[in-house]
C-alpha cells in the first residue's frame, strides 16, 4: 500500500500524459462516441472508492456543465425502479473492472439500450469490455486491498472528462480551459510535496487507533474525500470511523464528540472554509482533538486549539481532492 501511494506523482503524470496534449494544451478523449448535443444528463455509478470518485466528480460536473448530474451506489442502482433516458449518459467506475454490483448496473443499461461508458483500470476486464466507450485510468496493478492511487486515477479521468464537456459545452471559455490544463500539468508535483508530509501524520495516527471512534468531516468536494478518509481507515486499521459532511454535525452526530476523540477536518481555503471553520470550532468546543487538513497560505487558520494542522499544497480548488486524500491515505497505512 505504501509503494502504491508512493506513486501517485507517477500515475498522475502517466495518465495526463495519455489524455493531455502538451502542445496544442487539449484534453483528447479519441473516438468519443457520441455529439455533445446528444447527452442531457450523467449518471455515475460504482461501489466504495470508486463510488466516492464518483461523488467528487458530481460536485465537478454540476459546476462546469450543464448536465443534469446524478450518482448510485451500484448496490442500489442495480435493483432500484431507474427511469432510463436515452439523452443521458451511464458511466461505470471500477478499478479492476470486475465488481460484480458494477457490472450487473451496467449490464441493466445495456439491456435498456442506453449510452455506457467505463472508466477502468483493468482494460480487459468485463465492465471495460461491455461498455460502449472505455476511459482508462492509467494506474498499473494496483494490488492493494485498499484502493489508493486508482482513486486519484479515478479523480482524475473524471476531472478531465468535466472539464473537456465543459469546453465542447462552451461552459467555460478557452482561457479558463486552458489554465485548468496548465494547473494539471503540475499536479503530479503538487503530489510528490504533500507526500513529503510525513512525521506529523505518523504522531497523529497514534491518537486514532487508541480511539473508541473517530470523525472525518468536510464540506462540498471535501465531504466525499471525508467518506474516502473514514474508509480507509476502517478497511485498514480496524477503528470506528465515519465520514460525514460537516454541516450535518447539529442535527444529531454532534452528541457522538467526547473528549479527546480524534476528528479530522477538511478544510481548504475554498468557498466553504469559513463554514468548515466554524463546525471545526463546534467540535473542538466539545473536546474533540481535531486534526485539521488544509492548505499552504498567507493567512492563518481562523480558530483556536486545533490539536495538529497538516497543510497540502496550494495551486487551484479543483486540485484539492487530490491533494488532501494523500493526507488520509497516509494516516489509515500508519493507523
Ligand atoms: O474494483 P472496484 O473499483 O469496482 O472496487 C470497488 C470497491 O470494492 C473498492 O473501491 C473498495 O471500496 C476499496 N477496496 C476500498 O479501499
């Protein structure tokens, strides 16, 4: 696990190389099977991690398309009354391509004619094989029980894919597409520092185990990263975790803060920083030790008391899934 969260810088770099055109500073997705006029709305579907991919790129999706955007556990897509339509998009997330929920949703799909597309890392796999159109992740192997750099690969293929409907959409213009290009060609640095951060998560990984139970909180494009940090961490280090978005905390989980439980907020200088800021001041007020995930900046942090600060690298807000998830991959491998 550790050597496959090491190479993330690489497999970042690896798949932007695949689907970025340096030069001419496009996104290519060849052969795309379908006009940009033909598709209204996106459906996403997969299980755990990638189920959480999926969720970041719904926040991505409505803020740069125009598409009507929903998301499923595959679990329950496969059995639920789905209203197909044929002007939507079905894409299937999965890194060995194999997940048999996933499979049997796409499968569903296929039987009601509708438009799929996969996004694997396992190109002979059978999702990949039974859907119309394959995106693959670049990853290699990945032999971990616990998935780590194909859910950035995951991340990643879904941000461009947003970003390149976005363009074809006219959502965004020609300038704003390209700075968001250049912001990934350095995406795969911004990787290699926030791995660097190492001693203070290690420390921190101490408090978690010894838990009863802990927290993982965020808010917009955080809050799935909070899920994907909470998993981690009960897949890995068998403690009580649970992912929950930080403005639900008042009505109800907030009566599960006891002293000294160990909560770990994510809270980028982005447009929800101040709210963040301010459920992170509700737990701590409760006792909580709260590990707090930011971002490099100028400014300090707004509040008081945080147990321990771990600051991932500055660039652009699309970036900062990417960035903040190592953080908590790091804390479950230490856990
Ligand atoms: O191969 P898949 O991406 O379809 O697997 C889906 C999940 O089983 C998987 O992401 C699982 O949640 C991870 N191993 C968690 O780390």
């Amino acid at each position: 696990m550790a050597k496959e969260i090491d190479e993330q810088p690489v497999i970042v770099k690896n798949s932007i190389n695949e689907y970025i055109d340096k030069i001419s500073r496009q996104i290519n997705i060849y052969n795309f099977p379908w006009k940009i006029n033909q598709i209204s709305s996106i459906f996403l579907v997969g299980c755990g991690t990638a189920y959480h991919s999926c969720l970041v790129a719904k926040y991505w999706f409505e803020e740069y398309t125009n598409f009507d955007v929903t998301i499923d556990i595959a679990s329950e897509f496969r059995y639920r009354k789905i209203n197909f339509k044929n002007n939507c998009l079905y894409v299937f997330v999965s890194q060995s391509g194999e997940t048999a929920d996933t499979y049997a949703a796409l499968d569903l799909c296929k039987k009601n004619k509708m438009k799929t597309c996969s996004i694997v890392n396992v190109v002979e796999s059978s999702i990949a094989r039974d859907s119309d159109f394959v995106l693959p992740i670049h990853c290699g192997p990945e032999i971990g029980v616990a998935s780590t750099k194909a859910f950035l690969g995951q991340m990643l293929v879904l941000y461009m894919l947003c970003i390149k409907l976005s363009f074809d959409q006219k959502k965004i213009n020609k300038k704003n597409y390209q700075e968001k290009i250049k912001n990934l060609l350095s995406l795969s640095n911004l990787c290699k520092k926030t791995l660097l951060i190492d001693s203070k998560i290690q420390k921190a990984s101490k408090s978690f185990i010894k838990a009863k139970g802990s927290m993982f909180l965020g808010r917009g494009y955080s809050f799935p990263i909070a899920l994907e940090g909470a998993l981690k961490l009960k897949e890995l280090a068998y403690v009580h975790a649970e992912g929950y978005p930080a403005g639900e905390m008042k009505h109800g989980p907030l009566a599960l803060i006891e002293e000294g439980m160990p909560v770990v907020v994510l809270a980028p200088r982005d447009e929800y920083y101040k709210k963040t800021v301010s459920n992170m001041q509700e737990v701590i007020a409760r006792g909580a030790k709260v590990l707090l995930v930011t971002n490099k900046s100028k400014n300090e942090v707004l509040s008081e008391n945080i147990w321990e600060t771990i600051e991932v690298e500055t660039l652009s807000e699309d970036l900062f899934p990417f960035l903040t998830t190592i953080p908590l991959q790091k804390l479950a491998y230490y856990s």
